[in-house]
C-alpha cells in the first residue's frame, strides 16, 4: 500500500501503468486516451465533459509517464491551455473549446515571449510583465484591426509548440508605458504562423520555436480588466504539481535503470538506497503539493533535484557513457532533468521565489 495515495488512487496508477506497459513514443498517449479519457480527468464534467477528478488524478498520470519519459501532449494541454481558457475565457469559449480539450480531439498549448517560469510566476512576481518583453518594442505585440487582433513576434521555447492544434499567445495590448499583457488563441494554422521544431537534450520534451507575423488572432475572454498575471501564477502552480510528480516518476525510473544493471554490492547497494530517499521525498512532495497547490514551486524543486541527482547517479554506477549498452534511456533521463530546469528552473530559483512567497526571505535574499 502506498502512504501517499488512497486505495482508489493507487488502482488507478495501476491502470495508468497497465496502459503503458509495452506502448512507446505517441502509442502510450493514445492508449491513455482511450481507455482513461485523457486529458479530460481534472476538467468539470457539467462545463466541459470532464471527468471532475482532482489535480491528483493528473498527477498520478504524470509520475507513470514521467517514469518512461513516455511523450505526450497532457502537461501543455491540461496542466497549460485548459487552466487558462477555464479561468479567462468567455463561456462561449469555454463552451467551444474545453469538451474538445476533455476528449482529445483538440491539444493546446501555452507561447510566451520570453521564460515560461517567469510567465507562471515560478521563479518570481509575474505581476510587472517583463517576462513578456518590452511594451514599446520586442516580446509580442497585439494590435486591434477591425474587429479583430494580429500579433507580431517571437515566442523562442514553446511546449508542444510544433504539434498542438491551440496556441494561448501572450502579448502586449496599448501603447507604451501602460501596455499590457493579455491572451490570445490562435489557430494551428493561421496564416503569418511559422513554427520550427527544436532539438532538445532529451528527445522527449518537444519544443517549438514561434514566429507571428501579422497573424490574426482571437482575444481569450475580455480585455476589460481580467487578471492575466493571477490566472498564470494559478496555472503555474497547479503545472508546477504536474511536473513535480513527473520528475518523482522520472527519478523512480532512472532508478530502476540503475537497479536492473548492477550487481548487488555493498558499496553500490548503500547509495542506491540514499537514491531511493531522493525518489520517496520527491513522491511526497509532488502528492502534498496536490492537496495544496501553493507548495507546488518548491516540490517541483525538491522533484528536479531528485530526478538530477538520480539520473547523473544512474549513469556513473551503470558505468559511464560509454559503457552503457542500453537503448539510450539511462541518457535521456539526465537530459530530461536538464530540459525541464532550463524549461521551468532552475532549482536555486524555484526555491528562492518559494521562500520570499514564504517570507522566509526579502527579495534582496537577506532573512527576513
């Protein structure tokens, strides 16, 4: 029996593993989304279609993924797109676009301008809008034509960015100084879109370059006062849960890799237990976060670290790289933990910002 999880929890990660079992690269999604109706789990059923399950339940999906690194677009389009359009957007929007979200026939996806940890408010105060760029020049501007908007700009790291079908683009409105940031959706297919697959360190994680040039856009919800800096910071938080249950599954995974090539001895069987610690705390953590989502930063944190510290560990003990004869995956659980750190990190500033939310500190780093 798991400490962490219910009964009810815990059959239903065995579900979620079942499914996965044998299923690699997009197979795994798929198989998820047929027989457990991903990514609908968290969403309202009334609204939306959703299952009405808790963050947990998504959290439970995310460590059996993360424990593969199986690729799927569940983190940009549940824990990303879906927050946001429920937040901010208009019921008509919401009517139109989450029961598409609940069923899968529609991914989404979150662009911005510049760090996508800043944007969430994981490594900071969102409220200013430099993460954004520039009002007068650079970032992503907005402008009205007619009864619509077009945006110009960059978005350099977007999850999913190559492949999802909904694109949430931050962007300034107004002119400088008292520009703002405010979200738009934009189909995959817009005209003056052009997105560019990039290479990340793990293969896994797919991220996208955006360029906008002039490309017509629709405004989520209004522009007459919403809250985009707090509608944000409320999806980092419950993201920054998603994550750090995927970086436990990770950690977990990186483990058994270390556990299924070595040889029991002493030496090596002593640090792998100080790994297993690693991976429990990181567990703990991400599953405490769930029921709070406030603490979700620092359990990312906390499940970042585990998941560097385990997998640089995996492939010492498994003997370097080049001795390693797998498949490759001992490797890209260490580029996975640099991917998401330099995606959603790095960790020294996930818990600095925890610890100022906390009071813990000033945001000069002195104690408070």
């Amino acid at each position: 029996m798991d400490a962490v999880l219910t009964a009810e929890q815990n059959a239903f990660r065995r579900t979620v593993r079942e499914a996965l079992t044998g299923a690699t690269g997009p197979a795994g999604w798929a198989r998820l989304v047929r027989r457990l109706g991903l990514p609908g789990l968290a969403l309202p059923a009334a609204a939306s279609g959703g299952a009405d399950r808790t963050i947990t339940g998504l959290a439970v999906v995310c460590e059996e993924t993360g424990r593969d690194l199986t690729p799927s677009p569940l983190l940009a389009t549940a824990g990303l797109a879906a927050p946001l359009i429920a937040a901010l957007g208009t019921p008509e929007q919401r009517s139109a676009l989450l029961p598409r979200i609940a069923d899968a026939s529609l991914t989404g996806t979150l662009a911005v301008p510049g760090s996508l940890a800043d944007a969430l408010a994981l490594t900071g105060d969102n409220s200013t809008g430099a993460w954004a760029g520039g009002g007068r020049s650079g970032g992503l501007q907005a402008r009205r034509t007619g009864d619509g908007w077009t945006l110009y700009g960059e978005a350099p790291q977007v999850l999913d960015g190559h492949s999802a079908r909904l694109l949430l683009v931050a962007a300034h409105t107004g002119g400088f100084p008292r520009s703002r940031a405010l979200l738009f959706h934009v189909g995959a297919d817009a005209p003056g879109l052009t997105r560019t697959r990039l290479t990340t360190p793990d293969g896994t994680r797919p991220l996208a370059g955006l360029q906008l040039r002039d490309c017509p856009a629709l405004l989520l919800g209004t522009d007459d006062g919403a809250d985009v800096p707090g509608a944000l910071a409320a999806t980092g938080r419950r993201a920054a849960v998603l994550l750090a249950a995927e970086a436990a599954g990770a950690a977990a995974g990186a483990l058994s890799r270390a556990v299924g090539h070595i040889a029991a001895r002493d030496a090596v069987g002593h640090r792998l237990s100080d790994l297993y610690a690693h991976v429990q705390a990181a567990r703990s953590a991400a599953y405490y976060a769930a029921w709070d989502p406030t603490a979700g930063p620092s359990a990312l944190a906390q499940g970042l670290e585990a998941l560097r510290t385990v997998a640089d560990e995996t492939v010492r003990l498994t003997g370097g790289p080049g001795l390693v004869r797998d498949d490759g995956t001992t490797h890209r659980y260490a580029g996975r933990a640099a991917a998401e750190a330099r995606l959603f990190g790095p960790v020294h500033r996930l818990r600095d910002a925890a610890a100022q939310r906390a009071g813990l500190v000033t945001a000069e780093g002195t104690a408070a």
